[in-house]
DNA sequence: TTATCGTCAAGAGCGGTGCTCTCGTTCTCT
DNA sequence: AGAGAACGAGAGCACCGCTCTTGACGATAA
C-alpha cells in the first residue's frame, strides 16, 4: 500500500511481491503441499534462506496467500453482485452463487486452501478474518436488503426454528441487519449449500455422475433462493 | 478377509493391519499431511524401507486409509439408516445427516481425506469408488422408496429443470430408481447441502458465530427434506 | 566525511521426509 | 533338498523447513 520511502523499503516491498506471486504459481501447480519456501528461492535465484527474511516462515507465507484468496474471491463477488440491479434480490444472489463457482474452478488450488481441509498444524491468525467475510458481507447484505425491501416470503415448508437458536441468529444478523430468525436459519442453509455444491464439484465427489454441472448448479441455487423466501 | 493360509501370509495380514493402525493414529493426531512412513516405520521398531513391502508408497498407504475411512462412515451411515422404521423417510433422512455428521465431528481428519480438499498429486483409484458411495447408496434408497411408496410431494417452489440435465439425471438414477428428473434434481442440492454444513461446521468456516450447531443443523436438514418433497 | 548500526544475501548445517538399491537371511513351494 | 520369492536392515539420494554465522552494503548520525 505505502509507496515506500527509501530505496530498501521500495525493494523489499517488490521483493515480497515477488514472492507471493511466485508462491500463487507454486500453488497453482502443485497445492499447499507442494508450496516449497526452497523452490520459490530457487525461481527467483537467491538462496533460501534469504526468504525468511521476508516470511519468518512457511505458514506466514501460506497465510498471505490465503489473505489473498480471501480478498480475490470476495472482489469476485463484490463485482458481480455490483453489476446487477439493487432491486434484483434474486438475481444478485445468483450473481454472487456463480462468481463463487466461477472463481473457485477459475482457482481450484486457492479454494481448496480457503474452503478445504484445513492445513494441519496452521492455525489462521485474526488478520484473514476480515478478508474471509468479504463475500459473506454481500450476501447478508442481499437478505437483508431484500428483508427491508419486503419481497422475502419464505415459503411455510420448515418447521420453526428452535429457541436456542436465537443466540447465534443474533450474531449472525451482524451480517444481515433485521432479519428474523427464520430467516436466518435459512440463509445459513442456502449459504452452506452452496459452498457444499462447489466443494462436491470441485472435489471430484460427483465422480463423474454430473457432467454438465453448470445448469444444474444454477437450478439448485434457484431452489435454496426459492427455499429462503426470494421471488422466482 | 481370507484366514491366511500360511504363517507368512498370517503375518503379513498382521503386519498390515497394524501399519494402518498406527497411520490411523497418526492421521487423526497430525493430519494428512502429518503421516510419515518413517515415523510408522519407527513406533513399529521396524526401518523405514520394510514399510515399503506392504505399501509401495505413501500414496498406497493413504488410499487404504481413505477406503477404511469411506467404509466406517458408510457403516455408519447404514447402521443409523438401518434402526428407522422403513416407512418413516424423513426420520431415516435425518438419521443418514446425524449419522454423517456425528461421524465427521468423531473422525474430523479422516473426514477432510475423504470430503475436504483432494491431496495434491493424488489420484484416486477406481477400488475407492465401491467404498466411497456406500452412503450415497443409503441416501438413494431413501429417495427411490419415499417416491415409490408416494410420499415425496415436491413442493411446487422451484423452476423446472433444464432439459440438458436429462443424462446426468439418468445417471444418479442408478442409485435412486424410478424418481423423476425433478426429484433427482433437488436430491442433490440436499446432498451437497448436508456436506456443506458439515464442511462449514468442521472446518471453522462459521467463525464462531454458530457456538451451538446442533440444532440449526438439525433444522437445516429438515428444510432440505422439506424441498425435496418429504413429510414433516 | 567518517563511523556506526541495521539490513541483507549467502552458505553451512541440523533433523526430517519419501523413496531406491543392495545385501544377507528366512520362509515356502516344488 | 534346492530354487526362488519374500523379508528386514542399512546406506544413500534428493528434497524439505528452519537456524546460525559471516561478510558486504546502505542509511543515518556525529
């Protein structure tokens, strides 16, 4: 961000670039597993060591990594939910469905990082929560605005949600403001829907039953938006 | 499965068993990425290199570990399935989702072999593709007898299918007979969703907002039963 | 201008990994 | 009884993350 000041600091800050992108590549080819702090000294002709100063260590550098995906899946989404018409409750919440599949398969590496089993022994530190939620941000504010805007008519097919329930339906409407708590239990099934879709896709768990994943996604997202009270 | 006719052949099935024993062990403790073949090697007193005349490599161990673990939840599944009254669909739905989950949460590092992001560079054999559909078979069941005995009333709430997805519905129909297109359809959109809670869950994807998951859980997968078209 | 102090790349080295090869031994089958 | 397969042990290769030391360079203060 800072433009750098003195001549080291605008090297280091280029430097440091530099590793991350070769790293993303790394990532890109082989995996997490296969992020070697060795082989992105060895592209970049220095000598291994050389990287610590620069990422104390390996998991420092698989966190920025994962800071990044977090903040280019969220500007994915931002975007495509940007282009659509305020109003298109819907069609913004199919907007956001797609650009996540779209990235995720555009960066299966990188999702599998964010949405995947977690890297043992790494723990994520405060820093990524911010950019994690980028997308979470846009579809709460999706119900919510579509909540105030009075077009959400959940359908009466779920039984009623449990009272204990509603302490962490409170937390969540951190996220989408005035939504009762039906709601919100909804939302959450639609959420996890379709991250449970992408995952399945983009791990092979289909098995080649589905091979033509595409409008079948879309349909079954119009299902959870159906399911969550959004007009057809 | 065989006895073993021979002492060597005894030993050897012996020998195997107690090798995934303690890489079980190792995984459920360090994960996948954590399982070494030398550190197997040494809490059997054994040297590295004698592993390899029971695994070829660490990939073949891993595949043993991740058929063993598709069949315990499998076998979890079926046993859950299993002590429903056959005629209550919904209750043997339900019991399919706790039995997944329950096993997940028992098992979280097994769970990410079998669901979570596919380890780089490994490719799964087709022996796994027996094992891993056990409880897609269960799932399938449920489905083709809930239509077949007339209960599924699919709520008229989403858009018809397109009519691209006619061959990849033929082919899930292997595992759920005689359900339509539309059936077929929001079966998997209740499939992934479960997987996707559960990821959601186990992963740390809800943040801690979600402290007391069971029950919304519970709800989530009555919703996606509801969709489907199953009895309250 | 000079001296100092922090930053840097380089190199050696530690303990770990998967995997291969060779070597004697031992068991099994003919 | 002998041939041949299976076995455990050991050395070794190339790689990994990470640490420590060394010597050079550049920014800054006297």
């Amino acid at each position: 961000m800072s433009a750098g000041r003195t001549a080291r600091e605008r090297v280091r800050a280029e430097l440091t670039r530099e590793i991350t992108d070769i790293a993303r590549r790394q990532l890109a080819v082989d995996g997490a597993a296969g992020l070697s702090l060795r082989a992105v000294a060895r592209e970049m002709g220095m000598v291994s060591s050389a990287i610590y100063r620069y990422f104390p260590s390996r998991d420092d550098l698989l966190t920025a990594l994962i800071i990044d995906g977090y903040n280019a899946l969220g500007e994915a989404v931002e975007n495509a939910e940007a282009a659509c018409a305020p109003g298109d409750h819907t069609g913004r919440w199919l907007a956001v469905c797609h650009a996540v599949r779209d990235w995720a398969l555009a960066h299966p590496h990188e999702y599998a990082l964010l949405y995947g089993s977690p890297v043992p022994g790494y723990k994520a530190p405060m820093d990524t929560v911010a950019a994690a939620i980028r997308d979470t941000v846009v579809y709460g504010r999706i119900v919510s605005d579509a909540h105030r805007a009075g077009v959400l008519n959940p359908p009466d097919l779920c039984p009623p949600v449990p009272a204990s329930f509603g302490r962490d339906a409170e937390r969540v409407r951190g996220l989408m403001p005035g939504v009762p708590d039906e709601v919100v239990a909804r939302a959450l099934t639609a959420w996890t829907g379709l991250f449970g879709w992408v995952g399945f896709e983009l791990f092979g768990q289909f098995n080649n039953t589905i091979l033509d994943p595409a409008p079948a996604f879309e349909h079954a997202m119009r299902c959870h938006a159906a399911l969550l009270g959004l007009p057809a």
